[in-house]
C-alpha cells in the first residue's frame, strides 16, 4: 500500500519554497542592479531602523546567525555602505551604521522594496496581510522585540 501523502500544493514546505522563489524573481528584477543579496538587504534595513545596534544586535534583529552577519557586515563595509565604531558598551563591540553612501541607497532603492513587497501580498487584504505574516512569524519561529509589533 502507498502511504498517503499530500498533494503537493498542500505541502507547506513546498509553498515556501515557492514564496521564496518568487520573492527572489522580484528581488533580483526590482534590485538585481545593486549586487546585494537579500541577507546583505536585510542588514541594510535592520541597521537603518536601529541606531546603535551592536553586531550581535543587528544579528538578532535579522534573525540570522552572528557569523554570518560578521561576513556580511564586513562586505557591506568594503562596498562603502556601512562603518563600524567601537562601543562604549563592550570593549570589543561594535556600532554598526549606515554611511552616507549607505543612506541614499536605501532611500534610493525604498520605492522597490515597497513595491517587492506589495507585489508578494497583492492578493491578500489588509487584514488578510496582517494574518499571513503574524501566521508566517511563528512557522519561522521568529520571536522577538522586533517582532512584537506584527501580533494582531
């Protein structure tokens, strides 16, 4: 006897890599001509929301491990995006910000996140928008501060 399984556009699995494939579409069609990818995008995006994060705060803030972020970090600094100063809050941290350089390009390129992310939830309504990504947080496991402001 076959086991039963789901059909495979019930598999949650499966939708997910499909979201994913169709936000990378839409990332790499809207921002493909700034050579970030969409962890680096992240980082971005964090450290613009957040003054004064340490490394290990953007880490948190992204959800992504802290060596990862240390790469990226260090990539983004090399691109002139980013600059880290020392904190007076550890002797061996630092405040990651946004240069000058780093500050247009994310005013520059708002318009398309905004649209990317439109693009994604079109056919949901509001609240139906609100749901998904309140639904979504905890599939991702995904608990924190920055974070708290999706609960419905």
């Amino acid at each position: 006897m076959t086991p039963a399984v789901l059909p495979l556009y019930n598999q949650p699995a499966h939708l997910i890599r499909r979201a994913q494939q169709r936000f990378a579409a839409l990332f790499n069609e809207r921002l493909g001509h700034t050579t970030l990818t969409a962890p680096q995008m992240s980082v971005l995006i964090v450290v613009l929301q957040n003054e004064n994060l340490e490394q290990k705060g953007v880490a948190a803030a992204a959800v992504l491990d802290p060596m990862t972020v240390s790469d990226i970090i260090r990539r983004l600094e090399r691109k002139g995006l980013l600059r880290r100063d020392r904190s007076d809050r550890s002797p061996r941290g630092h405040l990651i910000s946004l240069t000058d350089e780093g500050q247009a390009l994310m005013k520059e390129i708002q318009p398309s996140l905004d649209a990317i992310q439109e693009e994604l939830l079109c056919d949901l309504s509001q609240e139906e928008q609100r749901l998904f990504l309140t639904l979504l947080s905890r599939v991702a496991r995904v608990k924190n501060n920055f974070t708290a402001g999706l609960e419905p």
